[in-house]
C-alpha cells in the first residue's frame, strides 16, 4: 500500500477549508463540506451540498495529519454517514429535515419488501420542493442497527413467520438500536433555527427535543404500500409504536 509521507501544501490548503472539528464526549466529529452535488430527481436535477463525517478518537486542528491516516485506515470496509444539504438550510426560517437510516436492500436494489427507497425519494423531493432542507443518511443503521449481515438473517426468520421486532430480538438485537447522537452533533453544526422533521417515528423526534432542537413541525412519510410491505408496515404501527397515517404531530410538551 502505497502512503502519503508527506502532501503538496495546495492539496492540505483546499482540503483544510472544506473540514470542521466537532469535539464530542469521545473524541471527535470531522465533518467535510459542502460540496455541489447535483441529484436526479424523477427527471429534474436538484443541486445539493453534500457533507460526510468521521468519527474519530483522535481531537486535532492539524488536518493533515488526520488525512494522512486514511490511506491505512481502510475505511471502505467501514460506513461512513452524510447529509445533503439544500437551499439555504443555516437561515432560512423553515427548513426539512430527515433522518433516513441506511437500507441497502430498499435505497439501492429497490426492494418492496420495505418502504426506505421510496421514503428516500420522497423526502429529497420534498426538501428540494420546499427550498431549504437536509436529508442525513445514517450509515450504522442498517437494519435498525443490527447491520446487513445480520439483516439478511432476519429476512431469514421473517419469511418464515416472524415479524422484523421478533426477527431482531431473536438474533440477539434490541428492536430498534439506533443512535441519533452524531447525526444531530452534525445537524447543530449546520443550523440552530428550528425544523421540521420528515419523520413517522416518535423517536426520532424524542431523540431531536431531548438533544434541545426546536422541533416545529413534523410532515409524515406514507405511501408504495404493497402485498411485500404490509406486514412490515403494519408492524412498524402496532409494535415499533409509529404515528398511524394522518396523525397530528405531538406537542412541545
């Protein structure tokens, strides 16, 4: 493996300026961006910035010294999360936001046996739509947090009876181990106005008013319901404790 020993000081020059230290109570966020990003959306393209971040235990200004490791870091067997960014999302006064956790099956493949690929589109097309808006792409919550491996056990057991709660408890899991705690360091990062949360799961929005975001209004996110995902969805509901389609946003209280 070839590594860097040292860099040319107009490579570290332009990277320097597109990174951000986010101290944490383990170490360190570093968050790259923007970067123009122009998206397909049905047939239009939407410009987007995009930003990715690392999570690192290492706290430290000198940048070039964290690039300098990544050659050796062998990241691409690892996930890294990101946000793309649209319109003027630090002021403008309302402002999209959705949390959408990673779904290989769904987001890339299309699959129908969820309805994540669709709710991805959905809440692009509807941030680009309203103007201003982030969508965060969680990449450690794959299957609610389990990770694909471990996902594609659980289809396993789903297709002979068990439900994705059951599935997931039965290999071990928690139903739901998802964390928001990066994603909104990040999000605070980026805007301190309130937003309005794409979102048809109450913990999502715990996790936001419990970290002290202003959280002003939620838009749900139903729809491409087929004989595939109608357990899925139904269970989501009935077990994962999501708001039923139509439901009103709760309070601040």
């Amino acid at each position: 493996m070839s590594v860097v020993k040292s860099f040319d000081p107009n490579v570290i020059s332009l990277l320097q300026q597109k990174i951000q230290l986010i101290k944490t109570d383990k170490g360190a966020i570093y968050l790259v961006g923007p970067i123009k990003l122009p998206v397909n959306l049905f047939g239009e393209t939407y410009l987007f910035q995009w930003y990715c971040w690392l999570n690192c235990n290492e706290v430290t200004e000198d940048f070039e010294r964290i690039v300098a490791k990544l050659s050796a870091a062998n990241l691409a067997e690892l996930q890294q999360s990101s946000v793309l960014v649209h319109g003027d999302f630090q002021q403008a006064e309302h402002a999209l936001i959705r949390f959408h956790s990673i779904c290989h099956t769904g987001d890339i493949f299309g699959s129908k046996r969820c309805d994540c690929g669709y709710q991805l589109k959905q809440s692009l097309k509807h941030i680009a739509e309203h103007g201003h808006g982030a969508l965060f792409y969680l990449a450690n919550h794959e299957g609610r947090g389990i990770g694909l491996f471990s996902k594609a056990l659980a289809y396993i057991l789903q297709e002979n009876g068990y439900d994705t709660v059951d599935a997931n408890v039965q290999l071990g899991f928690a139903d739901d181990a998802r964390d928001y705690g990066d994603a909104i360091q990040v999000l605070k990062t980026l805007r301190i106005k309130p937003v309005t949360l794409i979102t048809n799961n109450p913990k999502k929005l715990e996790a936001l008013r419990k970290a002290g975001l202003d959280v002003e209004e939620r838009v749900q996110l139903w729809g491409d319901v087929s004989e595939y995902n109608e357990k899925y969805l139904k269970t989501k509901i009935e077990r994962s404790g999501h708001f039923k389609e139509g439901d009103a946003c709760c309070d601040n209280d």
